[in-house]
C-alpha cells in the first residue's frame, strides 16, 4: 500500500521510531444510485460545456454571451475570442451579461472556482448561465484561437 509506505518512512524520519500499523484511510467503493447519478449528468449537461462545444456553439453564432471572470490584467494577456471581461470586484456591476442569452463563465482552470461563484450569483440575479468545464487553460489546451486585448470587449468601469 504506497500510502501506507509512504506514511511509514515519513513518521520514521520525524520521529526516529518506526511503527508498523497504519493510520492511512482506506476507501471502498460503493455502487452509485443510479437515479442520483442520473440526476447529477442531467445537471452536468445541462449547466457545464466544453471548449470544443463552445468553440462551436461561437462559430454556429448561437445565442451566447462569453463572460471571462478572470482579473483584467490576464483578460488582457488573452481570452475567449469576443468573450467580456466581468473580473470578481465587479461582478455587482452585471455589465455585459444577458437575460437574453446563456452567459457561459470561465475563469482560469479545472480547478478555479470563481466561475461557479459567478455562476450562483448571476443565477441568483435571473441570468441563465453556464460554465466553462476547465477554464481558459483548457480552452488553450486544445489549441483554440485566443484573442488579445487589442479586440476585447470591456466596459469602462469609472477607471
């Protein structure tokens, strides 16, 4: 068990006292109920999109609206081609989000929550929204086209 091994050798070096039980948590498997499980892919579908569906749903001209959540200066560096820049301190702004259209939020990664932040608050205002499954890292990962500031799209917010 490498977690058990590794636990061991670490407790050894620390303490200088070897100790052959382990403390590691074991896992089981459980079988997943298959209505929850249905229920949380309807979710997924339903709320989540990809960056290859995305860049599709752009090229389609579909009723979407591309909101990056991510602080302007990287926004700058490169983004979603037409996406706006709505950064977290003004989020209480709403400006460039549509009632009219699926906002799909990304931030910078699969592990970045600022988009599901985003999300539960614009959601909460009446917008209907969707996030960007691994962020900008993934939208760049497969090699999508990046735009850079020179053709964004941000709002003056009284700078």
């Amino acid at each position: 068990m490498l977690c058990y091994g590794l636990e061991r050798r670490l407790r050894t070096f620390l303490t200088g006292k070897t100790n052959n039980r382990t403390s590691c948590m074991n896992t089981t498997l459980t079988i997943p109920d298959p209505v929850k499980a249905r229920e949380y892919f309807e979710n997924k579908i339903t709320y989540t999109t990809g960056p290859v569906e995305l860049d599709r749903m752009l090229k389609a001209h579909e009723n979407i609206n591309v909101i990056d959540v991510r602080a302007e200066e990287d926004y700058r560096k490169g983004h979603i081609p037409g996406a706006v820049n709505l950064p977290r301190d003004k989020w209480d702004t709403l400006e460039g989000l549509s009632k009219e259209k699926t906002n799909i939020l990304y931030c910078y990664s699969m592990v970045c929550h600022l988009a599901a932040h985003a999300g539960y608050e614009f959601a909460s205002k009446g917008f209907p929204v969707m996030e960007l499954d691994g962020g900008f890292d993934e939208w760049k990962e497969h090699g999508l086209e990046v735009e850079k500031s020179g053709g964004s799209r941000m709002f003056n917010f009284g700078h």
